[in-house]
C-alpha cells in the first residue's frame, strides 16, 4: 500500500467514529462520512478536483499488458482503498502510541 500512496496527493490520517480523516491536496485536514466518501465530487476534490492519479491508480479497464485504457478510474475501488488507508493509518498510529506507553512503563519502574 505504501507505494501506491507515494505521490498521492492526499494522505490517509485514520479514522475518527465512524469517519475518515484525509490530509487533502492543499494540506487541511478534511473528515468524511461513508457517504461523503461515496461521493465521487466530494472523493475527487480531496484531489483539488483533479483525477489523474486516481485513473492512474484505479483505473476502469486495463489492457493485456496492465496498462490503463480508459479515461475513467473506478469509484468504489479508489474509495475502499482510501478507507482501507486510513484503516491502516489509525493501526499503525496505535502501534506507535503502545511502542512508546510500553517504553514508559518500562522505564517508570
């Protein structure tokens, strides 16, 4: 998954209730419901509007090569990988939070 978000302009933060919470291409902190997330005009203008990593990424139809053939990406696909991420986001978070209450703990002795 890392790899695939390098260079994405929007960076998965983690999840908060039942909610999404997106670093946004301008770098403010935006939160989405499921719903908004399933919006494709509020999904892309976490982008700025602008789709062209999304059809790179999640593309509708590739060629036999792997290749993207269509000027489209996939909205469900893009939206369960961007909640997935910030799934994966909020795990790694609490592994960092745990790593560093167990050094305390440790040390407090």
């Amino acid at each position: 998954m890392h790899n695939i978000l390098r260079g994405c302009p929007v960076r998965p933060l983690g999840i908060r209730g039942d909610a999404y919470v997106f670093s946004d291409h301008a770098g403010l902190t935006k939160t989405l419901s499921r719903g908004q997330l399933a919006t494709r005009r509020v999904f892309v203008g976490l982008f700025g509007g602008d789709d062209t990593w999304l059809r790179h990424h999640f593309p509708v139809e590739l060629n036999s090569d792997g290749q993207p053939i269509t000027t489209d990406f996939s909205m469900c696909t893009a939206a369960i990988f961007m909640a997935g991420a910030c799934s994966m986001a909020d795990a790694m978070a609490q592994e960092a939070l745990d790593t560093v209450l167990d050094g305390i703990a440790g040390h407090a002795s």
